[in-house]
C-alpha cells in the first residue's frame, strides 16, 4: 500500500473463440502458431498499449523483451501461485519448463493446451481442463519468477543474484510458513477469473511430479494502475491507491527502477538483463476495526481525503503532495520517493477476501505485488520505513511473503521460460 503507478497491449475483440479454433480443427492450430508468433496483439509490456484492444479482452503478446504482467495495462483478476520442486533431475525440469512455455504461449493466446479439451483418445486424459473453452483470451498474461530456494539445486549455486536476498524479518510481520517462500512463482492475470484459474489448473497439472504448489491466492479489484489516463483503484479500505505508481509507457522510469540493466550484479548474474525483482507480501486488513475508526483518523492515517484522494491541503488526487501538512505518520507521506531517497517500486496488487477466521472476522486485504530492479534497494528500505513508524501498521499485519528473480521475456517461438539462466550457451 505504498504510493507509487500502470501499461502493456492487448489484440483485437474479434479473435475467434477458442471454441472456434478447436471446431476448426488443423486451421485452427495453425492460427495459433501465427497468433503465438506476436499477431495476436500490437504492442504489450512496456511497448504500450491499445486502450480499445485492452478493454476488449483481446490477446496479449506473450514474446518480448520483458514478460508481461509487469508493465502491462493491470488486468482485474489475478491467481497467484508459488511452486515447491519435488525433482531432482535437471533435465526432467528444463523440460517441464518448455512445456509450461509452450502451454502459456497457446493460453495468452486464447487457444486450448496442447490437443485441446475433447476429441483424443478417450482412454487418455485429455490436454486442456476445457473450463475456458468458448472464452475470449481476457488479456491473460503469465509471469514466471525463480525463488531462492531454487538456487541451492541442479547446480544453480552460482548464478544466484546478489539481488535476490533473503527479505529480513519486519517489525510486525506475522508471517504464516504456508503462505511464506517458494521455488519459483507463476503470477496469472486476467480480466476473466475462470481464465486465469484455467492456467495455473493447467501448468501445476503438466507439472504433477515434478512441482507442486506450496500456496496460492486469488485476488480482484486491482489495487494499482500502470496506465496513466485510468481510474485509480481503492483497495477495502476504500481509499484510492497507487496514484503515483510507474505506468508502463513511462519507459525511462521503468528503466531506471524496474529493469535488470545490463551491469547489474557480478559474474553469472547476466541471466537476469531485463528481468526484474518481485515481491509478493499477503497483507491482511483488520477490516473490523478500520470500520469503526471515524472518517478523520481514516485520512490521517492514509494523508488524502477519502473521496477525491488529493493529499491533505490539495485539491485534487494529482497534486503534488504537500508532506510536512501531513502528520509524521502519514503512510503517504512515509511512503513517498521524497521521503525514501528516491525509492520507486512499480505495483500491481490485488485485493483479497478468503472467508471469515473462524471469530466471524473477513480474512480479507491486499495481495501486495511489487516490481523493482533491486530488492536491497527498493522494498526492503521501504519496508523498513514503514513497518517502524506507518500509521496504518494499527489495522494491518503481514501474514505472508516471498520474493523471485523474474527472468527477462521470452523472445520468439524458439525461447522459453529460464532459457538463459540453465542455457550454458545463453
């Protein structure tokens, strides 16, 4: 819940269901070897976007420069999930992960895994789960991310990046071990939910054996835009959040604070060169309380009224904050770049409601996901920052954590997801 900004591309409204494209049989999976190719839509991550084609639930361009799903228009759904690995076969897990990049590059798509849902040899499962049959593609993107975990097998030991630290412990945090680490992540995000369930369904299922899901989320209602001319989002406090976060056509700024650059890190490390760092933190609001807490200690605690969301002695949401009219504890004001020596995270959070604890409590909050070129860097001070002195640390606790190297994207048909980090020639 830090103040910080939203972009990527989708394709045409009039792609052909993926119903369709099955109906059509050899056709149809020839479309799809044209439309994985970089058709389907005309720009993406960081390239930016068409707002017709975003709003359509057109197709997103899986090949790039970066993966989408960072600098990409935010979608309005998301499924999260973190993997443990239960190989220890090298080469039995390279090739799950090209069979997971081949099944992304058909899913963003819009198009079934593999043969498809029905139609095979009915003695055999067939390759797609088919709940997403007859739905449009709803801007699915896939994200991969490696954990620190997964460095201490298949002889990886050396090409962990001095970026990729452990995250200390905060003050406050809580942190539940289920919900906490993982090998390496897979974020999906969707304007259908049913789509992006479909695909963590189908990767962790073409992964049986070999991985196997430590935990997951579910999350609605993004709570940060990277597209400028959007309406910013309010998270369950009902508050308008990440106005200031990094918009995906802001490519200087994406450059400068989200990317992997090229220097970045020592030997080995050069796997990583337009990738970027994340960090996942589930962060549950004490919903109960805050609705109690009276409309003036709501805006203190944040520093923007509730309504328009402009900084205290401000007008608008846009203007430039003024921070010392804030009280000292102001999470914008202790959250601000000014404040932090610069620091800019690029966020993509998600609210979450999971039922009631049990003490007719919601478990409800922000699924916080955060993009940054070096956690040492960018969350950890911030966090730092905020867990010590942030108002708002009365009616929140973090409860879950994890953070990944996220690769650089996948170039072309002949790529796939980790190429350059277990490719000895790449």
């Amino acid at each position: 819940m830090t103040e910080t900004q939203d972009t990527t591309t989708a394709s045409p409204a009039g792609s052909p269901s993926r119903r369709a494209l099955i109906g059509w049989g050899g056709a149809g999976l020839a479309l799809g070897a044209v439309a994985a190719g970089g058709a389907v839509a005309a720009t993406r991550a960081g390239d930016d976007a068409d707002p017709a084609a975003a709003e359509a639930g057109g197709a997103v361009a899986f090949h790039g420069a970066h993966q989408a799903g960072i600098a990409t228009p935010v979608q309005d759904r998301l499924h999260f999930a973190a993997f443990d690995v239960k190989t220890d076969d090298r080469a039995e897990f390279v090739r799950m992960l090209k069979d997971w990049t081949a099944a992304a590059r058909r899913m963003t798509a819009g198009h079934a895994v593999g043969e498809g849902a029905y139609g095979g040899l009915a003695e055999a499962p067939p390759d797609d789960t088919g709940e997403a049959l007859g739905l449009a593609p709803s801007r699915l993107t896939l994200t991969i991310g490696f954990g620190p975990s997964l460095f201490e097998r298949f002889g990886l030991a050396g090409k962990r990046p001095a970026a990729l630290v452990d995250l200390p412990r905060f003050a406050g945090d809580n942190l539940d071990r289920t919900r906490t680490g993982g090998d390496l992540c897979i974020q999906a995000c969707a304007d259908d939910p049913q789509v992006a369930v479909h695909a963590i369904r189908n990767l962790a299922r073409i992964g049986f054996g070999k991985v196997a899901i430590r935990w997951s989320q579910l999350g609605f209602g993004k709570t940060s835009s990277t597209t400028p001319d959007a309406q910013t989002p309010r998270n369950l406090m009902g508050f308008k959040d990440g106005t200031r976060n990094i918009a995906g056509t802001e490519t200087d700024r994406l450059k400068k604070f989200v990317w992997v650059g090229d220097g970045d890190g020592g030997k080995g490390e050069s796997w990583m060169t337009g990738g970027s760092y994340l960090v996942a933190r589930r962060i549950r609001m004490n919903i109960e309380t805050w609705d109690r807490t009276s409309l003036q200690e709501q805006e203190d605690v944040f520093g923007r009224d509730k309504g328009e969301g402009a900084p205290v002695g401000r007008a608008k949401e846009h203007d430039k904050p003024f921070l010392k009219a804030m009280k000292p504890d102001a999470h914008v004001r202790l959250a601000h770049p000014d404040s932090n020596n610069g620091i800019t995270i690029l966020r993509r959070g998600y609210s979450f409601t999971d039922g009631t604890d049990g003490l007719g409590r919601l478990d409800a909050g922000l699924f916080f996901l955060a993009y940054q070129r070096d956690v040492r860097k960018g969350f950890i001070p911030l966090q730092r920052q905020l867990s010590a002195k942030d108002a708002l640390n009365e009616y929140i606790q973090h409860v879950g954590s994890a953070v990944f190297a996220v690769p650089p994207g996948v170039r072309d048909k002949d790529d796939w997801w980790g190429r350059t980090l277990f490719s000895e020639e790449a």
